[in-house]
C-alpha cells in the first residue's frame, strides 16, 4: 500500500509541475500576443510600388 501512496504522491508531483509550465507557457504567449487591431492595420509597401515602375 505504500508504494501505491508513493505513486500517486509521483503523480501528483508531476501534474503540478504540467500545471505550473502550462502556466508559465500561458504567461509567455499573453506576454508576446500582438492585439488584433495592431495586426490587421494596412502599412504602405514603398518597395511594390518601386518595382511596379
């Protein structure tokens, strides 16, 4: 029975470490996210407009 506890206090352990990276990784990607707004903004293209000369 002991070794059961063992286990499951190994599984337990682990879920919290996935949990605490999942988090971490969630964190990350808010950090860098780029609001919608900002990325469908037309910005001017000189250089196409060069080589349509």
């Amino acid at each position: 029975m002991d070794s059961d506890q063992e286990q499951s206090r190994g599984e337990q352990l682990q879920e919290a470490e996935r949990e605490a990276a999942r988090q971490r990784l969630l964190g990350l990607a808010e950090a860098e996210r780029i609001p919608a707004e900002e990325t469908t903004r037309a910005i001017p293209d000189r250089r196409w407009r060069r080589d349509q000369r």
